[in-house]
C-alpha cells in the first residue's frame, strides 16, 4: 500500500486499484492549518500569520469555495522536525 523511497524503507509490492504517496521521513511530522472565511478575511489573517512567523504566506493553498454563499477554505501545510523528549 504504501510505497517508500530508498532512504531505508520497505518496497512492497502495490496491488493494482491502490495509489501510492510519499511519507514524511521519520525525524518528521506533518501540521496541516485550515482556515474557513471570505477570501479578503483569509489573505488578511494569512499576512498576520506570516508577519508572526507562523505560516509562510507563499505555502497556503488556493482558496476554494465550500459551497456555502462566500465562504472559502485555504491549507497550509508544514513539515517539522520531529522533537526528541
């Protein structure tokens, strides 16, 4: 089912019907940021999440209607190191 690249990973055999994606490395971990709002709302709080050094403001998706009249949702996602405790 899941598929790895060469950096010490398995190669399973992927039956047909299945799709395969890359995984994080291991010293990884994914954080994927949702934002719901009109589109100025959501490129103003875009602006203050770059300023604060939180989310880059060229990493977020294009905003896309949810069907609901106004109402858009854009992601972010953000790889980071993995913390040892």
């Amino acid at each position: 089912m899941f598929q790895h690249s060469e950096s010490g990973s398995t190669n399973e055999p992927v039956s047909q019907g299945q799709r395969s994606f890359p995984l994080p490395p291991p010293d990884q971990s994914v954080l994927r940021i949702f934002m719901l709002g009109d589109v100025e709302t959501l490129r103003r709080m875009i602006g203050r999440l770059a300023t604060n050094g939180i989310a880059d403001a060229n990493s977020w998706s294009q905003p896309q209607e949810t069907g609901r009249t106004g109402e858009f949702i854009t992601v972010h996602t953000k790889r980071m190191a993995t913390e040892v405790r």
